[in-house]
C-alpha cells in the first residue's frame, strides 16, 4: 500500500490503514462538548503525526513531513471533518469517536470503516 495512500486515511482521524492497539474499554463520545473535553488544548499524535483539533472547528499540524489542514464539526454524534495533507484533499468523512485515557479512536465511514487509535497528550 502506498504511503500517501495510507496517510490520507491516517490523518485526523482517518488514520484507518494504521492499525491500532486492542484496549479493554473505549466509551464513545456521544457529543461535541465531550469530544471538546477530551481533546481541548492538547495534540493528538501517532507516529510522524501531530495534529492540533480545535474546539472551534479547526484542524492543523504535520504528518509525515507535510503540512496539515482542516475543519471539522460535530453532526448526530460523529466528527465530521474535511481535509488537506499538503496538497491532497482527503475529501469529508464522519467518524465514530471513542476513547481511554490518552488514547481517541476514531473509526471512518460513522463507525462502519477502518480506526485509528491516537495519542491525546
């Protein structure tokens, strides 16, 4: 599989081809306040991956040496977001999200796809 293809898949939440560490327990985040409350002035980060997710939408940092951008909001329970990888548009994707201590996982296509597990720290 090709690295750009992984990534696009990776970032923010789409890092859907990584594959994740098995955890016991994960809640979901069922609102955006909750979802705010775990992410809120801190960077979400897996590998060559540092992203800073914003309560107000906004989505920035750097996975594997290119710039990331975005926005997202919060829609009947999912992170919605839309994308960039330096030039690359991701494309929208809402994702389930869940989460353990400092680890968020969000699984694309509203829980049906791929997940990635993060670092929030």
């Amino acid at each position: 599989m090709k690295t750009s293809v992984a990534l696009s898949m990776a970032v923010a939440g789409t890092l859907a081809f990584l594959p994740g560490m098995a955890f016991a327990e994960l809640s979901k985040i069922e609102t955006r306040q909750e979802f705010i409350d775990a992410i809120q002035g801190k960077h979400l980060t897996l590998f060559a991956i540092k992203l800073n997710v914003t309560p107000e939408g906004q989505i920035d940092g750097r996975a594997y040496g290119r710039d990331v951008s975005g926005q997202w909001q919060w829609q009947n329970g999912y992170f919605c977001r839309d994308l960039y990888w330096g030039q690359t548009d991701l494309g929208p994707n809402c994702q389930e999200v869940r989460v353990d201590g400092n680890t968020i996982r969000f699984t694309s296509d509203k829980g049906a796809g791929r997940y990635a597990d993060l670092k929030i720290r």
